[in-house]
C-alpha cells in the first residue's frame, strides 16, 4: 500500500464559488510521523477516536452529489496529527497554550504526544506550507471562474468537552455555527441557521468560533465568504469514534441545502 495522499481537491462544477474545506476527517499517519509520536498502539487509536471529525469526508460527499451545481471539495488526507491545517504555524495560535498549535505536542487530555525536544519545522515545512498554498490556489481558482468563494468548513465535535478545549464552558448545540466578522456575511450565516434548524437548534462560535480563510485573503477580500459548521458528534455517530447512524444523511440534506442558497 503507497503512503496517503496529503490532501485532494475534488473538482465541482465550474461555476460554482463553494468549497467545502474537510480539514479533520482523515485518521492515516505516515510512517515517518508515526515514530515520532509517543504513544502506543492502543493509546494512539483512543487519541483518533478523539480528536478526528469522523465521517465528515463522506458528509460532504454525500452534500455535493446532492447538490444541481456540484460544490468543489478539498479534503485533508491526512490526520490532524501530523499538523493542523487550520491552526496559526507560529505565536499567533492562542491553542499553543495547550500543546496544539500546527504540530501537536499533546493529546485531547493533555498528555505527552510527542518529545519535549521536537522541533516542529519539519513537518511544517513537509506538510502545513503546501496544504495552505493549495488551499489558496483553489480559492483563487473560485474567484476567477466565479467571481466570489464561498468556504464551508465541515467540522464535529463531542458532545462533552475534553480537557484541551479553551472554550468547553459554553453551549454546545447541535450545530455550532463558526464565524468571522469580515467573512461570515449576515445571509449565509441565515442560510445555515434555516438549512440546520431540524437538529435541534444552532449557536454561533461556542464551543468553537471562527472560520477558515487562506491567510491572502483574510481580511482583505470581500469576494471571499467564509462559515464554519461544527455538528455535535451525537447527533450523527456513535461517539468517540464509531460508526455512522442516520443522521448523517440528514445532515447531508442539510449541507446540500446551504451550498445550493449559498
């Protein structure tokens, strides 16, 4: 078997603006990645349970072929593990606080995840850069085939908070709805709300707020549109990280139905 593929932008139709942005979804590690982790087999498999957004992939792929006007979609293809695609690679990232900046150094319960000695560069250099000028090429590509983009980022999250979170003392609904002050325009912020009200009920940026927006157009380009969906893990899997129940393909409607609004 041939090592993972780092990530994958899976082409829509050409004039659509949507991107939905899978960041979380994937559990595979290279073996190179995996040495420098500290746990072992069974601790490693209970971390992925954890902190993967499992059955997001298939979530959106299940919107996008329910979709008139196909959404693009750029899928991580590799675990959160090896970096953190949507974290700040330097001091900027308030998660460093708790070991996980773009190279995680602890776990979800604040263990040891890997050395105290690692340098995380490296794996920046291998993995964060590319995936983040990817990213901003297909958001680029979006713009001049569609005048604007739109990024749906498709994230879960358990319905009880663990210890690494910053913000597990809020609400935690259904749907949590991330967003941005610049990005996040009132419209499709109401698209979401109606497309997601079935599940019983919607927040906005608790427990997680913001959304992702390649840092060449973060604040600076109005074309750009960004929101962020967080689904509570119970409303359709069996958590941590089992499998699938039928909410997915209710979910799934849902998303359908923002990316056509959208």
């Amino acid at each position: 078997m041939g090592a993972p593929h780092p990530f994958d932008l899976i082409p829509g139709a050409a004039g659509s603006p949507v991107l939905l942005h899978v960041p979380h979804s994937s559990r595979e590690l290279p073996p190179r990645v995996r040495d420098g982790i500290v746990l072992d087999r069974a601790a490693l498999e209970r971390e992925l349970d954890h902190i993967t957004d499992s059955h997001t992939a298939e979530l959106a792929a299940r919107a996008a072929a329910a979709c008139a006007l196909t959404p693009w979609r750029f899928v991580n293809g590799l675990s959160r593990l090896v970096v953190d695609p949507e974290r700040f690679p330097d001091d900027r990232e308030e998660m460093l606080a708790v070991g996980m900046g773009a190279v995680y150094t602890h776990t979800t319960h604040r263990e040891r995840l890997r050395p105290r000695d690692i340098d995380p560069q490296p794996l920046i250099d291998r993995y964060f850069h590319p995936y983040a000028e990817a990213m901003t090429e297909a958001v680029d590509a979006r713009l001049a085939d569609a005048g604007r983009a739109v990024v749906i980022d498709v994230h879960s999250y358990p319905s009880a908070p663990l210890p690494y979170e910053l913000h597990g003392d809020g609400p935690r609904p259904p749907v949590c709805l991330g967003t941005d002050g610049f990005h996040t325009p009132p419209e499709l912020l109401a698209r979401a709300e109606s497309a997601f009200a079935g599940f019983g009920g919607t927040g906005l940026d608790s427990p997680f707020p913001g959304t992702y927006v390649p840092l060449k157009h973060y604040g600076k380009d109005p074309r750009v549109s960004a929101l962020m969906i967080e689904i509570r893990r119970d409303v359709y899997m069996s958590e941590p990280g089992g499998a699938a129940g039928p909410g997915l393909r209710e979910l799934a409607a849902a998303l359908a139905e923002l990316v056509a609004g959208a």
